[in-house]
C-alpha cells in the first residue's frame, strides 16, 4: 500500500491547496441536495398515518442526530492520530470540528423536543435516548472549554485528545439507549443490518437528506480547517505571502 | 404535490407551528455554520497583518542598534537636539525622581 498520502496529511500547506479544489463541489453539491430533500420531505411526502404531519421534521432531526455522533466519533478519531502520531492537522481538525458537531447537537435536541409535544404531549423526558444526547452537548461544550482554559497549544490538543477519547464511551450508549431500555423514543428508523421500516415515498427524501447533510458538515468543516491551518501556520512564509 | 394550498402547507393540518419551527432552528444552525467561518478568518487576516507590521518595526528598530553599537559616529548621525538624544537625556533627569515617586 502507497503511505505517501499520509505523511502529505502531515503538511497543513498541502492540505489548504488541495482542499481548495474541493469547495466548489462541495458547496453546490450540499445546497442542491439539502434543498431537493427538504422541498420532497415537506411538500411531497404523504403524511404519516400515526404523527400526521409532525413527521416531517424526521428529515432534519434524524440527519442532524446522525451528524452529531458521527462528528464525536470522527473527533475521537482524530484525537487517536494526535496522540499516536501527533500531526499537526489532526489536533487542528479536532478543534473546528467541536463547535459544528455541538451545534448539530443541539439542532437534534431542540428538533426532538418539537417534535416530542404533539407526538408525546411533552417537549422533554429524562429517557434514555434523550439523556445520553444531552451528555454528548455537553462533552462537546466541554472540550470547546477546555481548550479555551488551556493556553500552551500542545498541552491543549493533549488535553482535549485525551477528553475526546473517554468521551466515546457514551457514543454506544446513545445509539443501544433505545434497544437496552424502555424509552419513550421510538427505535431506530434505519439500520444497516435491516431492511428500512419507512414507506419508500419518505424513505428516499430522508437519505438525501443525510447525504446532503454529511456533505454540509464537510463544507464548513474544510472552510473552518483552511483558516485554523492559516492561524496555527501564521508565522510561515507561505501564509504571509497568501494574506499580504 | 400532497397540499391543495398554500394555506394548507403553511398549517400542515395544526402540526404547521411545529414543524415550521422546527425547520427554522435548522436554518439557524446551518447560517451559524456558514456565517462562522468568515468571521473567524477575518479575525486571522488582522491578526497576520499585524504580526507582519510589528516585525517591520522591530527590524527598524533593530537597524538602530546595529548601526549605533557598531561605533559609527554617533554625533553625525544624530545631530545635537535630535529627538533620540533629548528623550535620552529626560529619562536621565526623571530618574531619581521617579525612584522616589514609587517609593511613596
């Protein structure tokens, strides 16, 4: 197997100039599919025979569910690479990536509680599912903090590294919250392992949807990775020569 | 088209306030996302820019001294009554008073 790319992973310079190439696609290919999803999901889908109309929030609440885990688990990933190999743009990507996935976390809450008063009759219970969600908002505020109270950069990206890392063990517990205990949440809609519970007509929407959400994050992902890149690289010469 | 109006999309049959709501905190979150970035690198652009003008001033500075320590003549570079040379000679009459002033 070809390691050159990983070692080029090691070079924020190589990085902010081939990520350049990247936004276009990204910026037109997230904004068409959120766009078509969202239009299909709220206008052309039938209703649930159950929630009626209040459904329709599915096509927001689970993408952002799924983005707020997956950017903890890609967080803990990326905190893996900074202790082991310790590159640079890793502790860098763990650091934009916390304030993105904390707002999709609390676009999944505050969605989940919208959408819980006409389903359930309550905005909150403290179930399960809802608990270990709140506890994945606050890992996320808690790693921001930390690196805010730590002002050496090396003893932050340890730091919050480390944070990251214990912090995983709850990602689990969100996702089996449903399948261990009793909740008032309803199971998983879509498993790998299964075929899909949902109708086809409000199944397809939904995955754009997520498709197109995953693509969002990376958008601001890379945008926020290309100016943290220019910050920590400020005193190089080729950082100087792009801004002046 | 599963509405007959725009009436009807816009109450979705009672469930509109819901839902509407919902799609605007999604709105919210994704213009935070967006708008985030922008502001951030215009922090960073000041911050490089400013970086690059204190060094010039310390290079400036730093020329000074090279070509005073380096024993050129000073009288002729500084002519009597340049601005060096009288702050010099301020800072050399405020002294004691100063030491007083702080011991007070």
């Amino acid at each position: 197997m070809n390691w050159t790319f990983f070692h080029k992973l090691g070079s924020p310079k190589w990085f902010y100039d081939i990520s350049g190439k990247w936004l276009p696609w990204l910026q037109v290919s997230s904004l068409v599919l959120i766009l078509v999803a969202l239009v299909w999901g709220l206008a052309f889908t039938p209703p649930d025979y159950l929630q009626g109309n209040s459904y329709r929030i599915i096509f927001i609440h689970v993408p952002a569910s799924f983005l707020a885990q997956a950017v903890y688990m890609m967080m803990a990933t990326a905190a893996a690479v900074t202790l082991i190999w310790k590159i640079k743009l890793a502790d860098m990507a763990l650091k934009v990536m916390a304030p993105i996935g904390a707002s999709f976390c609390i676009l999944s809450l505050a969605t989940g509680a919208i959408w819980g008063q006409p389903t359930w009759g309550t905005w909150w219970v403290w179930d399960a599912r809802l608990t270990s969600m709140l506890i994945l908002l606050f890992l996320y505020i808690g790693i921001i903090a930390l690196r805010g109270a730590i002002h050496t950069t090396e003893a932050a990206a340890k730091a919050c590294a480390i944070l990251s890392l214990v912090g995983v063990v709850n990602i689990p517990i969100i996702k089996f919250s449903v399948d261990w205990w009793n909740t008032l949440h309803q199971g998983a809609t879509l498993k790998l392992t299964e075929k899909p519970s949902m109708a086809p007509e409000m199944l397809w929407p939904l995955l754009l949807a997520i498709l197109g959400f995953y693509l969002f994050f990376t958008l601001v992902m890379v945008l926020r990775l290309r100016i943290e890149i220019l910050s920590r690289e400020r005193k190089t010469r080729w950082v100087k020569e792009l801004v002046s | 088209m599963y509405f007959d109006s725009w009436s009807g999309f816009l109450s979705m049959e009672g469930h509109g306030l819901y839902v509407w709501s919902a799609y605007a905190v999604a709105a919210v979150v994704i213009g935070y996302n967006l708008i985030a970035p922008f502001i951030t690198k215009r922090q960073v652009v000041a911050q490089v820019r400013r970086q690059e003008r204190l060094i010039k001033r310390k290079m400036v500075v730093n020329d000074f001294k090279v070509t005073a320590d380096s024993g050129e003549d000073l009288e002729q570079r500084f002519a009597p009554g340049s601005t060096q040379r009288k702050h010099r000679a301020e800072r050399q009459e405020e002294g004691p008073e100063s030491v007083e002033r702080s011991a007070q």
